[in-house]
C-alpha cells in the first residue's frame, strides 16, 4: 500500500527540485568561488616572510660554472648515507640519474649556446621551504624537520608514492625491484647538518662548487656572485622563487632550462594550492550535513503526513 | 507468497549461481587476476608492473582507483535524489545503483592496496591522529575506506530481506538516518579528493587539465555519470535476466544528468577561457586532440542526444549516450593520469605490464561474478519482479517512521 502511494506522489515540478537546485547551486557556487579567489588564510605567507623565516636553515649553494664533474660528491654521499653502487643506475654522466641507490648524480649535460662546453650538474632533492611532498604525504613519513631537512620515515610510509607525483623537481625515487619497496631520496645529512656540520657532499667537493651554510647567507653570496661577475652568470638564482623557495640554490653561466631545470614552475609554494581546496573540507561536510539533515527531516514529516491521510481513507 | 523469491524458487531458498560459458570464463579472469595479484603481493610492483620513478602511477591508479570511484557514482547520486529530494520514482533504479558502487568501491579498495608499495603498512593510513590532514591522499583513503563501510551497512537492509536477522535488523533500523547522511557526505568529500590529487601537479599537468576547479569537476562528473552507469547496467543486466530495464526513471534520471553536464562543460571551457588556455585547444597536440575527443564524444554528443526527448525515450539513444557519457569520463580520467603528465615524464613511456592487465581484469571480472550472484539471490530490481512487496516489508526495510519523529508529532 504505501510503497505503491509513494510511486506516484510527487510530480516532476514539485518544489523539493527547487530547492535541489538552490542547494546544488549555491554549495557549487560558495566552493567554486572559494577555490578561485587567492587564499588569504594567515597561514600563508609572502615570499619574503618565507625567506626570512628560513634564512638560519642549513642550506646549499651549488656553483654549476665550478663544477669540474668529478664525483667526489656522489661517492662521499654513499658513503655517508651507505648507498650502493648499481650497475642500472649511472650516478655519473649523461645518463646519470637519481635512483634508489642514488641521493645525488653529477649529470653531464651538452648545455650553453653552442659552446661546445660539457655542463655539470649535481642533482638532488632542493628541500624546499614548503615541500610537496611532505604535503602530500597521508602518514607523514616525509615531513620537513624543524631544523629544515625534508625527511624519510620508512617505517610509516604505505608505499603510495603520492610524493614522487607531488615533487615538482622528480626527486623521489622508489625501491622497484624490492618485494617490499620504500622511498628514497636526500636527507640533506640530517645527522651532520643538525650537528652543524656540512653535507658530505659539500665537505668533499675538491672545487668549491658546493658551499654549505644558512639559507640567508648562501642567497646573499649568490646574489653577490650574480652582481660581481654579471657576464659570466645568468640573472637567476634557482631556487631562489621556485615553489616558494629551496634550500638547495643553483648558480649558473647557461640558461637553466637547458640543463634539465623547470623554469615553469609557479612561485607559489604547491602545498598553498591543495590547502585552498582541503582547507574547505570542514565546512562543506558540516554546510552538507546540516542541509542533508533538514532535508531528510522534511521527508520524513511529508511522508508520515501521507500515510495520515492514506489510513484516514 | 514471499516477495523476495521468483515463482518458480518459492519453495526453496538455496544460494545459487547460474554457471554459463561466459561466467566461465569470468571465473577463470578472476582466477588468473588473483594469482597475479598474489605474484605482486610477494615480489614487489617492479616485477608485476612496468611503473618507473617517471611514471609512479599507471593503469592501476586510472581505472582501479579514479575510474573506478567516479563510474560507482550512481550509488551516492541515486540515494541523495530518492531519500534527501523526494524523486520517489528513481527508487527502481536505486537498488542496482547501489549493488553496483558496494561493489565498484570494494574493487577500489582492492586495486587501492595492490597499488600500495608497503601494503603491510596499509593499517597506517587508518591511524587518524597520526595522519596528514593537508595530504588530499590522507582524505581519499579515509572518505573511501568509510564510505565503503557505509555501504556494507546500506546493503544490510536488502541481506536482511533475504536473510531473517531479527537483532541486527534492529540495530540497522537504529542506525538508518545517520548512515544514510554520512553515506552522501564522503562521496561528495572523496570524489573531489580525486580532482584535488592533481591540484598539486601545479605548473607539470597539461594546462588543458590543470585547474583550481579540478575537484568541482570531477565530482560533478561523478554525478553526472551515475545514472549513465545506472542505464549500461540496467541494459546488461535486463539482457542477462532477460527483464525489461525501468526506462522512465532512467529517462529522469539521464535528463537531469544532461543539465548537470551542460554546467560541467561551462566550467571547463569557461575555467580555460580565464585562465587564457584556449589557444592550447587547438594548437594541433596530441593534448589538444584527446582533450576534444573527451568534451565533444564525451560531454557534447551526449548532451545533444539526451536533450531531445526522442532519442532519450528510445533505448537505443538512451543507450548511446549512456555509453559516450561513461566512455568521456573514462578519458577525461586517462587524460589527467597519462596525456597531461606525458610531458612532465620528459619523454620516459609507460605501457602496463601484462599483470597490470591480468589484474585489473580480474578484479573487474570478479566485480561482475559478485554482482550476478547478488542480483540473482537478492530482490535488486524491485520495480520488475513478478508482485511489489507488502507493505509489512518495506516498512522493516525503510523504517519512514524513526522514533524521534514518532516522539515529536
């Protein structure tokens, strides 16, 4: 009896559609609009407040018009950090790339306008003022230490490799071939850097291409590096900007984009982009829940209203 | 005569599965897919796959996890439309769509923790203090884990049907509302989630894709291709039980999924109008063919076809742009994971492994075994069986009169 009343209760045009519109329309309209206009949550900070925040983290200036490629870098890195040596995975060369077994490569490139000079470049994770990949991370097996370095916690990683996704730079690299694979990338020698000391890497470089210190003074060195020799420099300090900032600055006399750098990247930190979405969560589950309830209730009255009137029939 | 058994089974009740050649053959993708799957649990995704540091997800990610997830949202969007807006009629197809996502998402979870490098470490992503809430990844896991408990709880009332379970029947009478409510809000919150995964692909996912609209837009897609999802199904499964498919509903249901895409296509031109991506439209890429493919098969013909009344009311152009709705969501999906990030993979190709296939398969071909024997031994399609159900029944089943309304008149 009143499954069969119900099939034929409302009509097409009844005002609950209306509202229906209302409601999808305003909760598309309040998060669409949210989600467009610039985020002016405290918690987002101007470039300069970024920098000034991080200017005592340990940091690296990397000088790619010293770098002689010679890998003393790559090997105090594995030796520091007991990282094999892998037939598969060239940590010199052109086709060296950042691996498993691989924290930092020294990377040939045949960069510079047809100057016919080989290019250096040591890759590794930048550690960024605001990580992606920390951001992204469900379990927060990769988070920013407060000293600075971005670290890796295998024992609570789940193995989702949303950071190797998140990570603008390709930094994260994953354990393939094991059963059971982990994360892997630079810790930016966490123990020596919060010891104070320098990173192997930058300790054993024979050329002084890698200068280790506090983020503030490198970025000053580099600017002054910029200014005093502005023909043998390009006007950019990589990292500087890029996702709103790196720990790891770059210098160089030919234009990043041809040594494997993204230069498109936005100068807005990745994580202030998913935070203008995720930070609206609360409020639309608690805007969609108050509505779902008000609406149920409604239901609820306008169906007991009708088996009323059905059993006074 | 008991409504939930078919004349002929009114006498016995025993659990049943019509074998046929083809579910034969199901059978043995299913088996195949497990073993497989067995394969990568123990040694590791490198062997099983052909994923790299450049393309960290692949065919896995697409179809088990985002398609997967927006093609089971028939469930969430039928069960809004019938108990929260009153479309009492769309209750004929409400059944299947729900059978339908129960399934799809527990296929989800299962290709979720396949993907999952350290899947022994999965019960990590359970520890809600310990987690990230700024990680989009950390509200998909919950959003999808919980929404799939809610739905094992939603089908209780049709196991309760079929089987007497007076105690739990009471508790599930107890707890209808609330899981009914909290059974719209995670989907609304994971189906977005899915659009917010890329938001951080900012400046390295295709600018014809990249927008700060993605999670508007892959929920409303989720919406939009519920009741597409809900024809295919009903077409397949009428086929298969050899019953007529409830055709007016679905034509509501395909008529308001028509306007949800009109908005949905304004948006997405609009948002690359703003952004001043238009010209990326028609610069002759393999982005910009893929992406027209996607919005004109899949948003625009289907949009023309639904909004005339004559070819919606027919099952052939119901049909045919039912299929063009799902097979566009299932590019828009491709076109995010594979076709935008191509370019940010700098050259490095990605063509799944063999087992990829084999256990994607399976799972899909294990979803479809289940969902038979569900529809075979379960009352799904109320609207088509031989006599509707007493009324004693269905008020055990939809309790409409909760004590503390009862309490308050």
């Amino acid at each position: 009896m009143v499954a069969r009343a119900e099939e034929h209760s409302r009509g097409p045009r009844d005002p609950s559609r209306r509202r229906f519109l209302k409601l999808a329309g305003a909760a598309a309209g309040g998060v669409g609009l949210q989600a467009v206009l610039p985020a002016k949550a405290k918690a987002v900070l101007s470039s300069d407040e970024r920098a000034e925040r991080h200017a005592r983290d340990p940091a690296l200036l990397i000088d790619l018009t010293r770098c002689v490629g010679c890998g003393s870098c790559v090997a105090a890195c594995k030796l520091e950090n007991e990282l094999e040596w892998r037939r598969g995975e060239p940590s010199l060369g052109p086709r060296a790339e950042l691996a498993a077994s691989n924290w930092t490569v020294v990377a040939t490139e045949a960069g510079g306008d047809g100057d016919g000079r080989t290019r250096y470049v040591k890759r590794q994770c930048l550690h960024c003022l605001e990580p992606a990949c920390a951001s992204a991370c469900p379990v927060r097996a990769l988070r920013k230490e407060p000293l600075g370095p971005i670290t890796y916690d295998v024992d609570k990683c789940i193995g989702c490799r949303y950071c190797l996704m998140a990570c603008p730079f390709g930094v994260p690299t994953f354990e393939w071939d094991r059963p059971i694979s982990s994360v892997s990338k630079c810790n930016l020698c966490f123990e020596r850097t919060s010891r104070g000391e320098a990173t192997a890497c930058a300790a054993a470089c024979p050329v002084k291409a890698i200068t280790f210190g506090p983020r503030g003074r490198l970025l000053e060195e580099a600017r002054d590096r910029l200014a005093a020799e502005p023909e043998r420099y390009v006007p950019h300090v990589y990292g500087e900007s890029e996702v709103g900032g790196t720990s790891v600055l770059y210098v160089s006399d030919v234009a990043f984009s041809e040594l494997g750098f993204d230069e498109g990247l936005p100068d807005e930190p990745l994580p202030d982009f998913t935070w203008k979405e995720t930070r609206l969560i609360p409020s639309v589950a608690a805007g969609l829940g108050a509505a779902l309830i008000a609406l149920y209730v409604r239901r609820q009255k306008a169906l007991l209203a009708r088996e009323g009137n059905e059993g006074a029939r | 005569m008991s409504s939930v058994t078919t004349p002929q089974e009114s006498t016995k009740r025993a659990w049943t599965l019509r074998m046929t050649s083809p579910r034969v053959a199901l059978l043995a993708m299913a088996g195949l897919g497990f073993g497989v799957a067995v394969y990568r649990l123990i040694f590791g995704l490198g062997a099983a796959t052909n994923l790299s540091d450049r393309w960290p997800w692949g065919l896995w990610v697409w179809w088990d996890v985002l398609t997967g997830v927006a093609l089971a949202g028939g469930g969430y969007s039928t069960a809004l439309l019938v108990h929260f807006l009153g479309r009492e009629r769309w209750r004929a197809v409400e059944r299947g769509a729900l059978l339908t996502s129960l399934l799809g998402y527990l296929m989800v979870v299962t290709g979720l923790i396949l993907d999952l490098g350290r899947w022994p470490n999965t019960w990590r992503a359970l520890l809600f203090w310990a987690g990230n809430p700024h990680s989009v990844m950390f509200e998909l896991i919950w959003c999808v884990g919980g929404y799939t408990v809610v739905q094992v709880v939603e089908f209780g009332y049709i196991f309760i049907e079929r089987v007497r379970a007076p105690r739990l029947s009471r508790v599930l009478s107890a707890i209808y509302a609330p899981v009914l409510i909290v059974g719209i809000i995670l989907p609304f919150l994971h189906q977005s989630a899915l659009g917010s995964l890329y938001v951080i692909a900012a400046g390295r996912l295709d600018t014809l894709w990249w927008s700060m609209l993605l999670p508007l837009l892959f929920l409303m897609s989720s919406f939009f291709v519920g009741p597409a999802m809900a024809t295919v199904e009903s077409f397949l499964s009428a086929r298969t039980h050899g019953r007529r498919p409830p055709t007016r509903a679905l034509q509501e249901m395909l008529r308001l999924s028509a306007g949800i895409m009109v908005v949905y296509l304004g948006l997405k031109l609009g948002d690359l109008a703003w952004r001043g991506a238009l010209p990326a439209l028609v610069d002759g890429s393999v982005q910009s063919t893929l992406y027209l493919v996607e919005v004109g098969a899949g948003v625009l013909l289907p949009i023309i076809l639904l909004l005339l009344p004559r070819v919606r009311s027919s099952p052939a152009g119901a049909l045919t742009a039912s299929v063009l709705v799902v097979l566009g969501v299932a590019l828009n999906r491709a076109n995010v994971v594979f076709t935008g990030m191509a370019a940010a993979a700098g050259g490095a190709s990605y063509v799944p492994y063999w087992m990829e296939f084999a256990v994607t398969l399976g799972i899909i071909a294990a979803g479809i075994l289940a969902y038979l024997f569900v529809t075979e031994n379960f009352p799904i399609y109320r609207e088509i069986r031989p006599e509707p159900p007493s009324s004693v029944e269905w008020a055990q089943l939809w309790p409409r009169q909760p004590r503390e309304l009862r309490a308050t008149r």
